[in-house]
C-alpha cells in the first residue's frame, strides 16, 4: 500500500508514495517527508537530505533547506563526515556539539558554520548498483536519543523500501520507453527495406544495405533515412499497433 506524509508510516506494510518524474524527484519528496517525520519524533525542528548515488557514480543530494544540502554535499565530496559514512554502508550519529573523537574536528566545525548542532546518517539499501543516504540534521544538541534514533532508524527502513520501489518503477518506465523507440525504429527501417525491396528486387540484405548506404551518406541515422523516404510514398509512414496505445 502507497502512502504520503499525512498518513501514519509505522503501520505495517506501509509505503511512502514518492514515486516522480526522476530519480531527484524521488529524493526531494523523501526528503521533504522525512523533516516533519522526524521533527515530530524529537520535539524539535529537524531538516533533512537525502543523497543518491547511481551506478555510475554520479550523486545526487535533495534538501529541504539549503544549509543541510550544501553540508552533505560537501560531506559527501570530502569524506569525512556521516553521509559519506552512511553511503559506505556505515551508521553514524553525532549528539552533541562536540565529539571527543578527533577525526570529527573538520566535520564539527563545517556543521556548526552551516549553523547546525547535531546529525544523523543512516544507509538506504537500495539495488542495482544504487547508493543512498538519509541525513538528518538539528540545530539542536542531544536531540537523536537512543529513542529518537531507533524511531528515526524505523523511518528509514520504510523510506528504503519506498525509495527502492520508487527506481524500480522509474527504470520499468524507461526500459518500456526505450522499447517502444527501438520498435518504432525498426519498423520504419523494415518497411523501407520492403520498398526497396520492390523497388530494386532484391533480397533484404541488399536493401539494407542500400539503407545503410544513404545513411552514410546523409550523415543520418537509419531511421531518419527510413522515415524520410517512407514521407515522400502516398502514404506516409505507416503507424503501429504500439503507437496507438501510447
């Protein structure tokens, strides 16, 4: 079952509803979701990012303030804070203003210039080669208590799933797109092969290669060639079965 943020996430089997239009789409609705969520969990404003990172490397913060987008991003860049850690697989937690670990001295000081007090990272599994974070952040100390942040780790779990699912529809979407684009080009290629083919009487193979001929030539696309030469017959190009149902 598919929710938004006005219905209560801690049912089981709940989704958040963050299907978009792209995979930043997604991420700014989870991130917008997730401000209030946890806000409402630790009586006190909380703002919220969420990174992701694709196959190929290339990331992706959405915010909900541009404070909290510009440190994860810079999180993420230098490597040396909780959203690079929670990209790694790794939870981290900061409560309060100072840490007596001294490999958070950088860290510490960038969050609190972004006028920040204290943050929480959780990993986002995801699949396909996707990475992703949740990083919360407060201007607050001691506000993500063991209770705070067990709630806070409850929330994550259903922003994975919904996040995972969200990519998955979104990659179902253009594989479909995808295939609709190649059988459309198909089609056009066959049918002017089959005009050549009466044209010239030849086999396909020969036609074909008269097409890929043109297209050398033209410094067109096979396609293109096709679609060109299909215009100037009475009929035009031909339409499809799966183009009336697009």
């Amino acid at each position: 079952m598919m929710i938004d943020q006005l219905v209560d996430w801690r049912v089981s089997g709940v989704l958040l509803d963050i299907r978009g239009h792209s995979e930043a789409a997604s991420a700014c609705t989870l991130a917008r979701i997730a401000a209030p969520a946890v806000s409402d969990m630790a009586g006190s404003g909380v703002e919220s990012t969420v990174t992701i990172v694709r196959p190929d490397g290339t990331p992706s913060t959405a915010a909900t303030t541009d404070g909290a987008g510009g440190l994860s991003r810079w999180d993420q860049l230098a490597g040396r804070g909780p959203t690079s850690r929670a990209l790694g697989g790794r939870l981290t937690i900061i409560l309060n203003a100072r840490a007596l670990d001294k490999r958070w001295d950088e860290y510490q000081a960038t969050l609190r210039a972004a006028g920040f007090r204290s943050a929480f990272a959780v990993p986002l599994p995801l699949e396909r080669g996707y990475r992703a974070a949740l990083t919360l952040y407060t201007a607050e100390t001691n506000v993500f208590t063991p209770v705070v942040a067990a709630q806070a780790l409850a929330f994550s779990d259903v922003a994975a799933k919904s996040l995972a699912l969200a990519l998955q529809v979104r990659a179902g979407l253009a594989q479909s797109a995808d295939l609709r684009a190649a059988m459309a080009s198909r089609t056009a290629i066959n049918t002017a092969c089959g005009v050549i083919m009466g044209q010239n009487q030849c086999s396909y193979e020969a036609a074909f290669q008269i097409l890929t001929a043109a297209s050398s030539q033209q410094n067109l696309t096979l396609r293109d060639v096709a679609e060109g030469m299909l215009r100037a017959l009475p009929g035009g190009v031909p339409t499809t079965h799966f183009q009336h149902r697009t």
